[in-house]
C-alpha cells in the first residue's frame, strides 16, 4: 500500500535534508534488507560528521535506529572510507578507479567483502567520503535503486562558493527572510547548532566556500574583534570541508586609521595588507580568501589612486600568496559616463586581460547587466582567455519578487550555463569555459547570492530553497539539468509521489519565465522602482544617475522601443565573439527573448508568431499573469501531498505573487501604450485602473519601510 506522504506539521527548517521514513512499503523494505549495516572506520571530524549524517539519515529513512560497527562488515553492510583511514576499503583495491576523482570525489559502488555483498561509498579524503554520504542518503530519499550501483562523482569546478551580504549590524542588503544567520553579539562563545546545520545544508551539495559578509563590506570585519569570531564560525564549517572567505573594504588602511592610502602600489600599503592578512591566518588557518568589490557604486578601489583593477587584485593576492588564499575579483562595474552600462566591464577588464596573478579569480555575473530576470552572457566570459574567471549567480530573489515570488532560478542558470558562445568555435559553452576546458584556465568556480537568514526556514518563501539547491548542483556539475535539480529537490523537500512529482516540476520549470513574461518580456529589462526594485516603475526618468533610471534601458518612443546595440546604437554586440554578434545584431535571427536587449524595434515589427511588436508584448504581459495563475492551480491541487503549513503558506504567497504580476503587466502595458499609441488587443482583460493610479501606487506601496516586505538595508538614492 502507498503511504501519501501528507507529513505532520513541517517549518522547513530541514531543507532537503529531511529524512522522513520511506513511503514506499515495498520500498522501504527492500532498503532495509539493502542496508543492514552502517561501518565507519575513519577517525577525523570529518568522519565522524560522516558516520552521524548517515545514522541520522538512514535512521530516518529505514525508520529503525542504524546498526554499526567498526570492523567485520555484515552481509549489506554499507562501509564508508579512504584507503587512507579504512583498512576495509584499501582491502578492495579501488586505486584506479580513486585516481580519477581528485581530491573532493567518491565513489558508490556495490562490492564484496569475505565474499558478502556490501555497499561501499569510498574516495580519496575524508571530505569526498564526506560529499559520497550525502550523495548515498540522495539515492535513498529520491528512492533510487541500490540494486547496480556504480556511482563515480567528482567536482567539475574548484570554487563552489555561496555569498551572504550580511552587514555587521545583521541587516542582510536583499536579504529576505530575516536577519543575519552570523549573530556577531554571542560569538565566538556561542555557537548556535543552526551554524552546523547551515554547514550541513552547503556540504550536502559539496558546496566548499563562503563568503560571510557583504560586497558592500564594513572595514570592521577585519578587526580582531571580529576575527574571533569569524574564527568560531570557520571551526564549525570546517569538519564540513567549508572554508571561510570574507568580503573586503579596499579602504581598509585609512578605516583602521594606519595609514592615510590605500594605494595598492604603495609599499605601506602592501605592508599593511600582509599584515593583516598574516593575522587573519593566524585566527583561521585555513582561510579561503577576500572578495573584492571595487571602484563599483561608490566603493572605494584602486582607481582612487590612478591604479587598474589588476593592481588592486594582484596586490591583495600577493598578501594572501604566502598562506595559499585567493582573490575573488568582482567585475560587476559600470560609471555614469560610459554611455552604455552593457558595455561597462568588458571595456574596464578586457584590456587586463593576462594581467591578473594566478592566485586572482574573476568574478563574474552572469549577465553585462546586474541579475536582471533575463540577460544575455556577459561578454566577458567569451574573451578573457588569460584570466582566471568565475560566474556569480543570484538565489536572493532580488528581482524576482523577493520572498514572496515562486520563481525556481533553475532554469535560468541552465539557460546561461549552456549558452554556446563560439569563443573558440563550437562547444565553447559558458560552463566548459568556467570547467576551464575552453581557454585552459588553472582556476575556476561557481558563485552564488543566497542570503538566507533567520526566518526558520532559512529563505523566506520555501521555494527559494530549491535555487540554493539547484545552485550547489549545478556548481559541482555544471551539466546537470534545471528539471533534474527540481526533482530532486522536490522528491527531497515535499514527496516521492509521481502524482505530486510531475505537475510541480511543471510548475517551478515556468515560473521563472513567468517572471519574466509579467515584468520585462521580449529583452526588456530593468523596468523596477528604483532602490527597492519589487515593483514595477517603467516610467522612472531623472534620477541623478542615468543608468538607475528606467527608461535608460527601454528606450520607449513613438517609433518603438528597445536599445539599439548594434553598429548603429552603442555596438557593445561588438563584444561578443564574431559569431555570435552576427546573430545578435541581425533583427531576423536574434533570439526573440533577446531582441531588445540589442535592438530598437519600431512597433510593427512582425514577430514570428505573426504578432506586432506590441501586440506581441501585451501578449507576452498576459501571457506572465496567466501562468502565474497556472501555478496556483496546479498548486491547490497538491493538498494532499503536501503539510498543512507549507501548503497554506505557498497558497497565500501565490496568491500574493498573482497580485503582483497584474501590477506588473498593466502598469507596464499602460506605460508603452502612451508610445505605441496602439489599443490593447481585443480579447485580453482590461486593466482595472489607469496609469496615473499604478504611478501612485509605486510612490506608496513599494516604500522601503523596514517592516516592507521590499525593504532593503541599503536603498540606492
Ligand atoms: C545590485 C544590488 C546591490 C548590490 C550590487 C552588487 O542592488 O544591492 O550591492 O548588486 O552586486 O544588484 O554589488
């Protein structure tokens, strides 16, 4: 008989790591005469983490507390290890199937032992085996088969980081479910176990970095004071294979009051970083690095003396050289007077292309823009053959509707990941030049925006759970599809039934085109009030920067809409490769979702569906408020699968989000209407109220108010 998994009172705290009995019976069963035995020999931490996950979670999947031993397997046993610390598994002779998998992979494998079949997850360190025990719980909770196991998983980037833009204050800048995780008042003495559980969540995705604080960095963090404490967190994190990086202040020397510079071509000033950097070591060993956001909005960098972002970089990597630290160099630039925003960092970095240290990473984000809905790559992922680069993604749904969007980022990072960008022919996707395959860079890696807090479920909306999730997988296996992660996830974090499975995968695969559809189809982008950027503001216009106003980036006119890229516009489709820029800057073979990302377009284009421009977008707006209803749909109609909490609160946020999305669609419908000139077409739902109405209710309803749900620490002017 089938057990609907309609679970008792459920808070999301536990993530995916939710280790409810099997529903299955016969299942169930079968996994218990699978796994009858639990036999750990390693003695480190790690291990130690290793063998009370695997109780932990077997003991919850098997609902029966797990048998265990030390040596002399049982029939079934399950035998976790490294040649290194288990006589057991060198016994098996598994060098050269281990040789392939590094330092961070394993295996699972089903082998015998005394001739007794046994089950055995095995890698070269702690940590791999670590990673392989949360992979085995996987196979379990997702109710895969242990029946031919043969299961050879090895990173494919060095880096797999996630960022937090948590200030010291504990306000998080777009951050949307509470405050801080890091309470800085009660480290270093007190260490909450949601610290560990945090680690638990990053290391069952084989996540091995963190960033704790945020881009917009208090020189503070540096201070002893707060290296103690940084230093407590980083010995909860450790046995979990996470080290600890931290977001610098590039003014740090002056803010300390040492010196009064910060020229990185300064010997004082490359004293002083060796200094500190020296101490930094000395409170945690094992630090991973800096993260540097310089000379963007506003923060201080090399420029302020006259210096280039490889001066500033190379300088910080040669204070960390000496300990084995990075630079995570952040690309994310524009200035007010380069004419077109796109065009900013390719234009600052790619004549610094080749000049950065080996020990310098760049980050960056995956769009020229800023973590719009829908961008194209950023053109410098295509070009900087030289340089160590990483991508930087965003699970915080900054512009996505916050905590109160469903919008599943899956599909977006899939999207950009797999972009062919013929930088050396075909095959040059995003992710095998991240792999380093495409330009042999030595360096590579993964970041991500999570901003999680204190809410108990970590994120806000639960949904936003499963962005952080398909990030870390994505982040170990750049291949490993959008729809793959969503089930995994949902198999995870809600149910096993296919009746459930299928429909929600549906549902969170659209959600993200929803988003786009309701605010910024067709490559328009950048559409939000300003500051806060929840609700829609086409119309903003005079601000004291250009590039922060809306309508810098529509380019609405009574001859159409869009801005112009090409030759004839700002040409920054000349960044990308020859290829490339030849489809993108020919109106007939750009993809549509991109079309006016690089065109202007007058607003009879036809459209292959044989639609206008602008009856292609009105058609697009609708068409985002209409799968936004989808969701609720298909939602209502998963009462049965899912915990009376979660259900109501997804119900209600979706009811929220479809609120929203009309505010969306006829403010912006409303807006371009007064340039088209052209009616709405018959057939859709006309809008309730009038333009004047939604400009209104932008000023007053989408207040950053710190109890808004839109509100941020940090509003731009
Ligand atoms: C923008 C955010 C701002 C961040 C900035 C960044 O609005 O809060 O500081 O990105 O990434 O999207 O540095």
């Amino acid at each position: 008989m089938l057990v609907i998994g309609k679970a008792k009172a459920e808070d999301g705290y536990e993530m995916w790591l939710r280790y409810h009995a099997v529903a299955n019976e016969q299942q169930l069963k079968t996994y218990r005469q699978q796994i009858t035995q639990l036999v750990v020999q390693g003695e480190s931490v790690t291990m130690q983490k290793a063998a009370a996950e695997l109780q932990r979670g077997l003991g919850g999947l098997l609902a029966k507390p797990m048998a265990s031993a030390t040596q002399h397997p049982a029939k079934n046993a399950l035998v976790v290890g490294t040649p290194k610390n288990s006589a057991l598994i060198a016994a098996l002779g598994l060098e050269s199937e281990l040789a392939a998998l590094g330092d961070e992979g394993y295996l699972i494998a089903n082998k015998l032992i005394n001739k007794r079949p046994i089950r055995v997850i095995a890698a070269n360190t702690d940590i791999g085996a670590l990673y392989g025990s949360f992979h085995f719980l996987r196979l379990l909770q997702t109710q895969q088969s242990l029946d031919k196991l043969a299961i050879h998983s090895a990173p494919k980037l060095q880096h797999r980081v996630v960022n937090h833009w948590d200030n010291l204050n504990r306000v998080i800048e777009r951050g949307y479910a509470g405050l801080s995780l890091w309470d800085w008042g009660t480290l270093p003495d007190y260490k909450s176990e949601r610290y560990e559980d945090y680690a638990r969540i990053n290391a069952s995705l084989g996540i091995n970095g963190t960033v704790l604080n945020n881009v917009n960095a208090d020189p503070r963090i540096l201070s002893d004071q707060f290296l103690e404490k940084i230093a407590a967190l980083a010995d909860v994190f450790r046995p979990y294979g996470i080290k600890v990086y931290l977001s610098i202040n590039y003014n740090s020397p002056r803010a300390f009051g040492d010196l009064d510079l910060a020229d990185p071509l300064d010997p004082r000033v490359q004293q002083w970083w060796k200094e500190r950097t020296k101490k930094v070591y000395d409170y945690i060993p094992d630090f991973g690095g800096y993260l540097v956001k310089a000379n963007s909005e506003g923060q201080p960098g090399p420029q302020d003396y006259g210096r280039n972002h490889a001066d500033g970089a190379n300088m910080l990597a040669d204070a960390l050289k000496p300990f084995g630290g990075v630079v995570f160099w952040r690309a994310f630039v524009y200035h007010p007077d380069i004419g077109d925003r796109f065009r900013g960092a390719y234009d600052e970095f790619m004549p610094l292309d080749g000049k950065f240290a080996d020990n310098v990473i760049l980050q960056i984000k995956n769009g020229p823009i800023d973590f719009q809905p829908r961008e194209p790559f950023s053109p410098l992922f295509a070009s900087m053959s030289k340089t160590n680069m990483m991508m930087e993604f965003q699970v915080t749904q900054e512009y996505f509707g916050f905590a109160t969007h469903l919008a599943y980022q899956g599909p977006l990072f899939e999207e950009s990941l797999r972009t062919e960008t013929y930088a050396k022919g075909e095959g040059s996707t995003i992710g095998n030049i991240l792999e380093g395959k495409v330009f042999n860079t030595k360096r590579t890696g993964m970041a991500a925006v999570i901003n999680p807090g204190t809410d108990r479920n970590w994120t806000g909306h639960p949904f936003v759970q499963s962005s952080w999730y398909a990030f870390g997988r994505m982040a170990w296996d750049h291949e490993i599809s959008a729809e793959a992660a969503a089930e995994e996830w949902l198999r995870m974090t809600f149910s096993n039934e296919q009746k459930f499975i299928e429909p929600m995968k549906n549902l969170m695969m659209i959600s993200r085109e929803a988003g786009v559809n309701y605010r910024s189809p067709l490559g328009l982008t950048h559409l939000y009030s300003q500051g806060d950027h929840y609700g829609p503001a086409p119309w903003t216009e005079n601000l004291e920067r250009a590039d922060w106003t809306a309508i810098y980036y529509h380019r609405a006119a009574k001859d159409g809409l869009g801005f112009d890229r090409t030759k004839t516009g700002s040409n920054a489709i000349a960044q990308y490769p020859a290829t490339l820029a030849k489809i993108y800057g020919d109106v007939n073979a750009v993809p549509e979702e991109l079309l006016l990302w690089f065109h202007h377009v007058s607003w009879d284009h036809k459209m292959k569906s044989g639609r206008t421009l602008w009856e292609e977008l009105v058609h697009k707006y609708y068409e985002g408020v209409e799968q936004v209803r989808a969701m609720q749909t298909a939602w209502d109609a998963q009462k049965a699968y899912v915990d009376p909490e979660r259900f109501a609160q997804v119900k209600a946020l979706l009811q929220v989000q479809e609120r929203d999305a009309i505010i969306w669609r006829d403010s912006c419908v409303l807006y371009f209407q007064t340039y088209s000139g052209k009616s709405i077409p018959a057939g859709y739902e006309k809008p309730k109220h009038d333009l004047d109405y939604y400009k209104t209710l932008s000023r007053t309803r989408y207040v950053p108010e710190p109890w808004h749900p839109a509100s941020s620490s940090r509003v731009l002017k």
